[in-house]
C-alpha cells in the first residue's frame, strides 16, 4: 500500500475494503457477536440509521439473546464454583504497543504446555465458555476465516488471543470502543491506562477481568499468559491486582508500527463497521495513542519488581526466536526450557514462511511519524532513515 499516511475518505461500502484492505471472508461475522442482550441495546441505541447495516446488526440482536440465555444457564451450573476459585500462579502479561510483535511471542509462549492462554471463543463468548466451548466451536469454526483479516496469521476458534475483547465485550470499558465510536476519541480516551474512571467504573473493570481469569483457572489451573498491547498502560493496576506477575515488553521499529497501525485500524474498522466505516483523525489517533503508550509504559516500568520484566526487540525475535526465548524464559525464571526447545524447533519452517504485508513509505510519511514519535526513536536506539525510503514490510 502506498503512501500510507494520506487518509481514506469517509463513505466505504461495507463489500468493498479500503484500499490495501484484505477482502474479508467474515460477512456476517464480527466482534459484536459476543454481546449478551444488555450490552447490544447500550450500543445499539446509539447507531445511526444504516440500512445496508442491518443484516449485521440483526444477526448481533439474534445472537446476544442466545448469549444472554447461555450466561444465565452457566452462572447456574458453575458460578458458585467461579466464584471459589483462586488465581494460584502469576499471569505473564506480554506488552507492547500494537504491531509490535506481541502476536509473535504470545504465540511462542503458548506452545509451552505448563502455560495456559485465552483462545478466541473464550474471548468473543466470555460469558458462558465454560458451558458452551466444546459444541459451539465445533460447530460454528467453519464459519471463521483461516486467517486474520488485517495479516496472514492463522485463525480460528483456538488460536491465542487478547482478553481486551472480553473487557470491551463485557463492560464498554476499553479503547476497542473505537470500533463502534469511529474517529470520536473522546469517547474512549478514558479506557487506556483507566486512571480517569469513576469509582463505579473501576470496580466494574477489575470485577470483569478478576472472573475472567477466575474462569480460565477453573478450565485450566495454569500461568496464564495474556496479550493485550492495552496492557502497556496499565502496569501499576495489574501490579496492584497480581504483584507477582511477570511482564515482557517487545519493542519495534517505529515506522514499521506506524505503517501496520494503519493499515491494522482500516482494517478492523471495515471489519466490525456497525455503519458506514469512518477513517476521519485515523492518523492523529494512532500518533497520539503511539506516544502514549511508550511513555506510560517507560514512567511506570519502575514498579514492576527486579526478575519480573524482560525487554526485547521485535527484530531480534524475528531474527534468532530460539535465542530471544531462552533469554526470556532465563530472565523470568520460567521452568522447562529444555523441553520447549523441540516444539520451538518445530515452529521454525512455519516461521520462516511467514509473509508479512508490504508497504513503501515516502519521506513526508516517514518525518511525520519521526517528528511525532522521536521519544520512541530515541529511547529505543532505532535510525530515523530520512535520507530516503525503502520498501518495508510490517
């Protein structure tokens, strides 16, 4: 895609992506599907009237009656035992602004079977997975693509993914709120790094996240190992509810984030569109989101305790991912390093196959994004690269 900083105009029909978009396989299918009754009317009472929207719109009204149904029918057979259960081991959180290689190393860590991680049916169906995951992915994984929309990493019911879903899905109290709030920052800003909510507003988001975990433990009493880059602003609240967890933080080339970003939020907001997708203030949000994240997680970092956290580069990573995860496993004391070797090992040709999406900047593009983001540049020892553009793929 080039010329990756101009901004799409407002008015994309829901059947034709944005340019550089990938034609999804979803249709119907969206985040959306995994609002009980309650939260679809919060959202719905609110949307524009949309008529080439409502096929979406009702399969999600459909759908959430069913949730609400099958959340009911689980707190009866096992909220008592939810409710007893504790989190025994510290959850590793990997963090990073998006883009970064989070998808990467969250995917390696949970090739480790002493570990335990978040799936994409536990994520979309929070409410009732507990009751419904052996049937329901069964059935319904035809209905999914075989790989991400915005990339070309595999999908699929049981492939890894961010519990932030579930935050958004089950109390609106998260940044994915652009979603439906497209180009309004206002209505979300408050959901990064949650220091502005209100007391109730508080409560609400860590009663969530708390049972959320609660009932990964009852499926599987093992390290949880969560990725959410909306974790990155968060470091003194999970320290708060988790002091012993361990964090790793992956960083990446600047312009390479900026360039997927992009393409990442067209991508998503073509993807889960309840309207017509609006890309206005597109590259604004994600400079302002970038720098916000880097800084808070630099100002905060200092809490986490000595052995906790382990900093990496993507590059490296991409580079030599057996000897980046060696060092993470030495530097958090992780066990059973010589048993994840091979499955590693395995991994290699998969890995190395992979191919990314490719995109050329041009030097406006390029100094926009070094003049915004030049504490990243800086802090993190990457060239600003100004004397000219070569392709690059993110």
């Amino acid at each position: 895609m080039t010329q990756t900083g101009s901004l799409l105009a407002t008015g994309t029909k829901p059947n034709r992506p944005p340019e550089g978009v990938h034609q999804s396989k979803q249709n119907l299918t969206c985040v959306w599907q995994g609002l009980n009754r309650r939260r679809w009317k919060e959202i719905a009472r609110d949307l524009p009237r949309d008529a080439k929207y409502w096929p979406r719109r009702a399969s999600i009204a459909a759908i959430s009656t069913m949730n609400s149904f099958y959340e009911a029918c689980e707190h009866q057979l096992y909220g008592a035992r939810i409710a007893r259960t504790t989190v025994e081991h510290p959850p590793i959180f990997v963090l990073g602004h998006w883009r970064s290689g989070t998808t990467l190393m969250h995917n390696l860590l949970t090739l480790d079977p002493q570990l335990t991680y978040p799936n994409l049916y536990q994520v979309m169906f929070s409410g009732h997975f507990l009751l419904t995951e052996t049937m329901g992915a069964a059935l319904t994984g035809w209905m999914l693509p075989k790989t991400r929309p915005m990339d070309n990493v595999p999908a699929g019911w049981k492939h890894s993914q961010e519990d932030e879903i579930a935050l958004l899905l089950r109390t609106g109290l998260s940044p994915y709120a652009m979603l439906v709030h497209q180009g309004k920052r206002e209505h979300y800003h408050r959901f990064f790094d949650l220091t502005e909510l209100t007391a109730e507003e508080r409560d609400r988001w860590v009663q969530e996240f708390q049972w959320f975990m609660k009932k990964l433990t009852l499926r599987s009493n093992k390290p949880i190992v969560l990725k959410s880059p909306t974790h990155t602003y968060r470091v003194p609240l999970l320290l708060e509810l988790y002091p012993n967890a361990r964090f790793i933080y992956i960083t990446r080339n600047p312009y390479d984030v900026y360039n997927s970003t992009i393409h990442l939020r067209k991508t998503l907001f073509t993807e889960n569109a309840l309207s017509e997708p609006c890309f206005e203030n597109l590259e604004e949000d994600t400079f302002v989101t970038y720098d916000h994240c880097i800084r808070r997680y630099e100002e905060t970092k200092s809490l986490i305790p000595p052995g906790q956290l382990h900093e990496l580069r993507f590059e490296d990573l991409e580079t030599d991912p057996l000897g980046e995860m060696h060092r993470v496993y030495q530097a958090l004391k992780l066990p059973g390093w010589d048993a994840m070797i091979p499955r590693l090992r395995a991994q290699m040709p998969e890995h190395t196959a992979y191919q990314k999406n490719r995109f050329q900047p041009d030097i406006e593009t390029m100094q926009r994004v070094y003049d915004r983001w030049r504490y990243a540049f800086e802090c993190y020892g990457y060239p600003h690269q100004l004397s000219g553009a070569s392709e690059r793929v993110a």
